[in-house]
C-alpha cells in the first residue's frame, strides 16, 4: 500500500503555516470529529482557520503564523474565569445535558445540534482566552526567573507554580477520596480487590455507594481527550473506573510529594535580597493558574462530552429508524449528511464501514507536524509564549534508534518498561514502575500517575497537564516529544531523564 500523501485541500493553504494540535487532538479523527474540530478551531481567540488532512487536525492564523497572545491587566484572570467564563461554559453544558431529546424528533435533534454548535464553541474559544489571560499572569514569574536564571527558569517556575497538589477537584484528586471509601467499606474492598467490578458497582454498603454515586454525578460527560467525543464518557461505563479504583488500593494512590516547597526554598536561597520583594509579586500574580487552569480543563472536557451526548441521541433515533446501525455510527457521518439521514434523505448504513476502515487506516499514519509554509517552530514559541509552555513549539533534536528527546518538564531520572498507551481505555493494565508513553494526558489520567514511574508525551509544554501532575506527584516526565509513541517501543526497558528532557531506549 502507498503511503498517503498530508496535502493541503486547496493549493492556495499551502502559502500559510498550519500547524497540529497535538494537546488536544492527538491522533486522527472520524468524519464528524473532524467536523466539530473545524468548528471549534474557528472560535480560537487567536483567529484562527482548521482544516482536516487524513483525519488529522491542523490550524492557521488567518493573518499568518500565530504572534503574541493579546495583553491583559494583570490581576483579574481568575476573577474573569470565575465571573464570565466559567458561568457561560457551565451554561451552555447545561443546554446540552438537560435538552429533552426523547422528545425531538431525529430531525428536530438534528437541527438543536446543529443550532448549539456555535454558541457551544464559541463558549469554548472564550475559555481557551481565559487560559491564555491566566497563563498571562505565570508568565510574569517565568520572564522574572529567566532575567536572573536563564535557561533554568522554565523548570523553576513551572516547579513552584505546579509542584505541589492543587485544589482543584480534578479527576485524580475524586479517585483518590473514592478509594478512600472503598477502604472503609469492607464489601466494596473486597470485591475490588477480586476483580468483581460488577458487584462492587452494585454495593449498597457506606460510605462506598454515596462516594461512588457523588462521583459518577460529578463527572458525567467528562470525555478523556477535549476533541475526540467519539470515545465514551467514564461515567457511561465504570468498569474501567472501578478497575482502577482497585489499582490505587493495591498501589497506594495518595503519596504525592511537595515538590514546590523544595523549589522554592532554592530559588529564594539564590535571590539577592534586593529581589525577593519582586520576586514575591510574580509569585502572587501567578498563584491562581493551576487551580483555575485544572477547573477550566474539566470543564471543557464536560462540554465536549455534552456534544457526545447531543450526537449519542441522535445516532439512537438514527438506528431506531434503521438509518444507522448502532448509535456510534453517527461519528462516521459529516454534519451536513446528519441533517440529510434525520430528514430521511440518506440510508447511512453503506457509508459507515468503509469510513471506519478509513479511520483506523489514518490512525496507524505518522501525520506531520506542520505543512504549508516552512517556518522552525521555535520561532512560533519565541513569538507566542503561550505556544511554547502549554504546546511545546521549541526546538528539538531528531531522534535516533536509540534516544528520543523532548521537554524537561518534571525532574529525576528513572529505568522502567515503556508501555505505549494510545487511548485512555488501554491504560488499565500498566503496572506499578512502568513508563507511560502516551499522546497526551488530561484530568481523567491523573489516578494513573500514582502507579507509573515516569511518564513520556508526545505533546505539550512545561504547563501541559501531563507536567503538572507529574510535578504534583513527583515522578519524572519528559513532553512535548512529538513522535515518542512511535518512537519507543512498548515493552522496552528504556531510561527517562526528567532533568535533561531525554529517553534513552536500553533494550
């Protein structure tokens, strides 16, 4: 078979620098994935245009490569979070979550989905603004470290700011209180222990029912990666829950390390005096954007499982009416063949296979990174700082057979076996001192920083999730590698430099 050639849908793309996403959309989408990812591209703050080339998502500033984020006053991120942003968001998942869609016909679904689509996003775009205005105000502790520390300032300050646990209710945090209750529920240990998901799931004892019934509630919808609402929501299945539940009781989940403490106690060892005072100020400013960038990531998460849900329905009545033949098979159409299938113009059923084949076919595909215009990537993180700490554009060297390098992103160095896992329902497997080499990480992954020894991502910056919580946990990571996936074998014994940002392949 001939390798597929990532050509750009109109000639006249190729004159402008398009670039992937690979935080949010780290592998190759169905068609209408792909279609809601388009979507969602356009109400980027930062004007920007999608396109999809073989499944894979890539973006272009309008008016070129992507410059600066645009200036905010300082202090008033969080205040905007939790005043503008976060109430749209929460109102627009609202719509999505409370629609009466038993009720709509499959072409009066079609047309709310359709209708939602853009407040939906554009709800999203508006948070995405205030993270960049939150990942304004770290920025000032990052460019107050680098004047006087140099190259080291992007650990520092990410290590202060990340290293230690956060208050969020992130997703690691509630599985750790539900195995804490499974601990004091002796039927519910039990079962988990044995494997007998099924029966713990049905438990009546307490405090394990209210803990396991507060958490399902709590994260309905949450999808595991922001752009890919074709995979299930945990809360559609606990199974994989509860299986891990039962690895954090035969692991330990709750040993996480201070690291900021550490950190910071060093930096302020090594400021003149003279400093400490402005040094104090970053630190202030700064405070807020772990809490609040965790609680957006949630929520954004939520939204989008919200789309899945809207679309769910209407596979449903779409196989009902014998148009589609399970309700997931809706993901394989395009929006505009959506409307068309609900308004009983399209039998789907032909198209789907053939589209699925495709997908799995463009998922085995190593996408490159940019196309368009040849423009280095540490030139976008020069100009944009929010591109260099949250998606990694900084240079990096190629990697061979035996080492692949990314971002420093949490110090140490360990030796484990790689276990490469490409989506968040193959994770349950990995074992205690095991690397996790992953695309990407995000809230729903953070229980399963307490088993591994390290973790390896092909996307993000010192400020991705992947970072903070292995700061919070105080593991080794190394992100941002572009291609370790691909590049690691599953099963290897490799060795992952947290400090240096290297993975030496050892056998």
């Amino acid at each position: 078979m001939q390798p597929k050639a990532f050509t750009l849908p109109d000639p006249a793309m190729a004159a402008r620098f398009w670039i992937r996403d690979l935080v949010h959309t780290p592998r190759a989408l169905p068609p209408l994935s792909g279609d809601i990812t388009v979507e969602f591209i356009s109400h980027n703050p930062l004007g920007l245009q999608g396109t999809i080339v073989n499944g894979y998502a890539y973006s272009s500033r309008m008016g070129g490569p992507p410059g600066p984020p645009p200036a905010f006053p300082p202090g008033e991120a969080l205040r905007n979070w939790e005043t503008v942003f976060f109430p749209e968001l929460q109102g627009v998942y609202a719509k999505l979550r409370n629609a009466d869609y038993g009720a709509m016909t499959a072409a009066e679904l079609a047309a709310f989905a359709e209708a939602a689509m853009p407040e939906v996003m554009a709800a999203v775009g508006h948070s995405i603004l205030a993270g960049m205005q939150l990942h304004s105000e770290a920025d000032r502790l990052h460019q107050f470290l680098e004047a006087r520390f140099g190259a080291e300032a992007d650990l520092l300050a990410a290590g202060i700011l990340h290293g230690s646990g956060s208050e969020t209710r992130s997703f690691g945090h509630d599985v750790d209180a539900l195995t804490a209750a499974a601990r004091q529920s002796p039927a519910a240990e039990a079962a988990l222990r044995a494997g007998e998901f099924a029966a713990a799931a049905s438990l009546i004892d307490e405090p394990w029912r209210a803990a396991l019934t507060s958490f399902l509630a709590d994260h309905e919808d949450e999808i595991a990666i922001w752009l890919e609402p074709h995979e299930p929501a945990w809360s559609e299945d606990p199974a994989p829950l509860l299986r891990l539940v039962a690895a954090n009781l035969a692991h330990g989940s709750e040993n996480r390390r201070d690291n900021a403490a550490a950190v910071l106690e060093d930096v302020l060892g090594r400021l003149s005096p003279e400093d400490v005072a402005g040094f104090e100020e970053a630190l202030r400013q700064g405070r807020d954007f772990v809490p609040a960038i965790e609680h957006r990531a949630r929520y954004q998460l939520k939204t989008m499982g919200g789309v899945r849900r809207a679309f769910m329905a209407l596979g449903e009545k779409l196989r009902d009416a014998g148009v589609l033949e399970a309700p997931g098979d809706v993901f394989f159409l395009y929006r505009s063949e959506l409307l068309a299938a609900a308004a009983g113009e399209l039998d789907a059923r032909p198209l789907v296979g053939a589209r699925r084949a495709e997908w799995q076919e463009n998922l085995q595909l190593e996408a490159p990174m940019t196309l368009g215009m040849p423009i280095p990537l540490e030139m976008i993180g020069m100009m944009n700082p929010w591109m260099r700490s949250v998606f990694g554009a900084v240079a990096l060297p190629a990697p061979t057979s035996e080492a692949v390098t990314g971002i420093a992103a949490s110090p140490g160095i360990v030796r484990g076996r790689a276990r490469v896992v490409l989506a968040l329902d193959e994770a349950e497997d990995l074992a205690d001192g095991d690397i996790l080499v992953c695309p990407s990480t995000s809230p729903p992954w953070s229980p399963y920083f307490a088993v591994v020894a390290a973790v390896v991502t092909d996307a993000g910056g010192v400020v991705s999730h992947a970072a903070i919580e292995a700061r919070e946990y105080g593991i080794p990571a190394v992100v941002g590698t572009r291609l370790g996936t691909r590049r690691i074998p599953d099963g290897a014994m490799v060795t992952v430099d947290g400090s240096a940002g290297t993975i030496t392949i050892d056998a």
